[in-house]
C-alpha cells in the first residue's frame, strides 16, 4: 500500500514548485500539500480534477491558495493592466472560490493523487467550524510596477477603495490606479505576489503565527482601518513591530476618526535594524522545536510511527497539531526549558509542567526518561505510556486548562536516542471514565502527589 508520503505532489510549474516548497518549509509537510484533486466528474479510471496549487490545513483553519504566473502585457499600461489583473488576480480568485465550495460541501472527497486513490490523509474540519483564508499568488507584474512608479519594491498595493480581486475592471466607474488590488469585505482574499510571498512565509514561519496575521488583517479591513498599505511586506512589518512582537496578534485601532496609510519605508527600515538581527538570534532555539515537529511528520506520512497507530495518520496528526500550535516566541521558550532536563543527568526521569503567558489554556508537559535496562522496543513503550500516564493526571487535577500537550524523550547521554512520544489531552472531551483512568495511573505510577506548574517568565531582552 502507498503512503501519503509517496503520492503527494510538488507542484506542476516553477511558480506552483516555489509555493509549494515555501509552505512546507513554514507549515511542515504533514499541514501542507500542493495539488490536491477532487473526484467530481471522475468516471471508472479516470482522472479527478485539481481542487487547488496548494491546500493547507491546521485544525479549523483551512488555506486555499491558487497560484498564477502570467506575464505582464508589453502594451500601453491603460491596456496592459486590465488585462493582467483578468488573467492574474480575477481568474484565480474564483478558483479560489470553486475550491471553498467544495470544501465546505464535499469534505470528504480531497485526494492527494490525480487518480483519486489516496484520500487526504488528515482530518477536514466540518463546514460549521471551518474558517477558510483564501491566499492568491501572483507573479509577473513585479518589475512592471517597479518600472511604473519609477523604483519601489515592485509589490503590489493594497486598498480596499479599489476593484476587489472579484470585481469586473470593465465595470468600475472610477479611475483605475495600476498595480493596486482592492478587498472585497465578505470575501477578502490575501493577494501575495513574488515580492511578498517569501518575505511572509520567512517572517511567520509556522502556522499559528501565520494564521494570527491573516485574521489580524481581515479585521483591520472588515472594521475599515486601512486607507492603502504600499506592498503587503509594509503592512507585514508594522504588524511585527505593534501586534507580534509585543505578544499581541491584532492591529491596534488608529485614532479617532482616522485610518493607516502604510508607507513603503517600514520593511526596508525593519529588515535593516540592527534590533531585527538580535531578535531572529533571540529565537533562533526555537527551531530545535521545529526539528522535532519535522522528525515526526516524516514518521507519519511515511507511516514509520511505531505506536499510536490504531487512529491512522489522522489520529498522529491531531497530537502533533498540539505539539505545533505553540507560535514561534513559545517554542523557544520551550526549548530553553526542555534543553535543561535532556542534559541533566542527575535522575533517571525529569518531568516539568509549564504554562506559557500567551497560551494560558495550554500546558506543555516535558519529561526525559533514561532508559537503564530495556530494550529499545520495551524502553520506548514505557516512557510512552508514562507520558500518557502524567498527562491524564494533569487534566485531572487542572480543571482550568483546556489543552495538555506532553513530549517525551531521552536524556542527552543517550546520543543514539533521537525520537519523541507526543500525548494529548483534551478537556473539551473529558468523562468520568477519564477521571476513573487518571486515578489509576496516578495509583499505578505514583506520580502528581507533589509537583509545580510553571508559568514561563523570561528574564531576557528580546530587543
């Protein structure tokens, strides 16, 4: 039998290929898969057809994106525009919207291979939960704006008083402006073009991040904030320096009366301070986090997971998840915390329960167990089942956390011992026989008579 590893697409085109591999290095392979099909028309051993470039899925948050590589029109520009945004922006946003469709009323039929043998392997939320971000790359226009404004990034502008990307160019009374993209209020579409796509997917690399950016900025226009912002990449870098970077995820309101205007000078002076180099070292611990995350989505999708198998690669897939929603600033902090216990050898277990100030409705349980005289087949079930064992006791006993997320692995001195256990637990769905079960593995382990909870408070200076 395939796996999900061996069917799944990298993309047709350079443009698609670029997409593909920018969102999976951001999102990792197991939330990512470029060239999705849906079986709609499929007859006997015929093909299905492409749903979208790249579908992207993290719990409720589903992302469509729909990429388009046209060149830009060798005309005169009143000409040239037009028709590019038609082939370019138009065409893709109600493919984007096609795709939405399908979603929502045919979750089940998505397939990773053009023959519609391989169902998407990981769990699509139900229509009623789903929140969908539509996302439309776009290259081809970027050194025509450059030319036309007479320098700049080339990236296009964003105003939500011009056509939104449904909008007939034919059909709009005012003056078109070239190389600006409007956004249409109930169905906004993030327009990420060759200049802003790779600058996003770098700054906002994992999902959590990315999808707190996107909400923050339908907001912003929903509640009619935003006059013009001169290049996403502008309106990214102010969001990193008043929301992200002070632990808040929502652009603040402007004053009384008025509305941003977000000039095309904040990236570049951004991407040139000294304070963005030390805060990229700050959390560079960070990605030992995503090493891990990455280890285990290839085990997954290449169905190599020893344990834990009977709910499939759905089942895997919702304990990573929890493992994966902690944003970029938390997994740093996490391996700051977790760093200490695998290379300290003083006992054979250490165990930390820390909550993180911005995720008050999740606790992370860590725990390093050596192995002293088992083999390694008998000594990776023990501390799996030991990591169940305290994350049940924890929900037990901490009715105010929603979320117990537990990563298990080995102590530093065992140089050949690389894999993780993950355990989730869910106080959303808790019952009496959870609680019966808890107290069994608390009787049967002795474990939770006496420990602390940390709440994460770090002592250094971010920048």
């Amino acid at each position: 039998m395939t796996t999900p590893a061996e069917v799944r697409q990298l993309g047709t085109t350079s443009s698609e290929r670029l997409t593909a591999a920018l969102c999976e290095k951001s999102f990792l392979q197991l939330w990512s898969y470029a060239n999705v099909y849906r079986d709609q028309g499929k007859c006997g051993t015929g093909d299905g057809k492409e749903l979208c470039d790249v579908l992207a899925v993290f719990g409720d948050d589903v992302l469509i994106f729909s990429d388009k590589s046209c060149q830009f029109p060798d005309t005169p520009m009143e000409t040239a525009w037009p028709r590019w945004y038609r082939r370019a922006i138009q065409k893709s946003a109600h493919q984007l919207l096609g795709a939405e469709r399908w979603l929502r009323t045919h979750p089940q039929r998505v397939f990773l291979d053009r023959a519609c043998l391989q169902p998407f392997p990981i769990d699509l939320p139900l229509p009623e939960r789903v929140r969908i971000h539509r996302i439309l790359v776009t290259t081809g226009a970027s050194e025509a704006c450059r030319k036309f404004y007479g320098g700049g990034s080339g990236s296009l502008m964003l105003s939500p008083a011009a056509p939104s990307p449904l909008s007939a160019i034919t059909d709009y009374t005012e003056p078109l402006q070239p190389f600006v993209i409007g956004c249409g209020r109930k169905e906004f579409f993030h327009i990420l073009d060759d200049v802003a796509l790779p600058i996003v997917l770098r700054e906002l690399d994992t999902m959590p991040d990315l999808v707190a950016y996107l909400n923050a900025k339908e907001a912003l226009v929903e509640r009619g904030d935003l006059a013009v912002s001169t290049g996403e990449e502008n309106l990214l870098a102010y969001y990193l320096d008043v929301a992200f970077d002070r632990g808040s995820i929502h652009f603040p309101r402007p004053p009384e009366g008025g509305k941003y205007f977000i000039d095309e000078s904040l990236w570049p002076g951004r991407e040139s301070e000294l304070a963005t180099a030390k805060r990229k070292d700050y959390l560079l611990p960070s990605y030992a986090w995503d090493e891990i995350l990455r280890q285990l989505c290839e085990d997954v999708l290449n169905e190599r997971m020893v344990m834990g198998n009977e709910a499939g690669t759905a089942g895997h897939e919702r304990r990573i998840r929890a493992l994966a929603s902690a944003p970029r600033h938390n997994r740093r902090d996490l391996v700051v915390l977790l760093r200490p216990l695998v290379e300290d050898d003083t006992y054979p277990t250490r165990f930390r329960a820390v909550r993180h100030p911005l995720q008050p409705d999740t606790a992370y349980l860590l725990l390093v167990l050596a192995n002293e005289s088992l083999n390694d087949e008998e000594y990776r079930n023990v501390r799996a089942n030991l990591l169940a064992a305290y994350c049940m006791c924890f929900a037990h006993k901490n009715h105010d956390i929603s979320h117990v997320v537990g990563i298990g692995t080995g102590p530093s001195s065992s140089r050949d011992d690389t894999a993780h256990e993950v355990a989730y637990v869910n106080r959303g769905t808790w019952t009496a026989e959870d609680s019966e079960a808890a107290e069994e593995y608390r009787q049967e382990y002795r474990i939770m008579n006496n420990f602390t909870l940390w709440t994460y408070r770090d002592s250094e200076n971010a920048g």
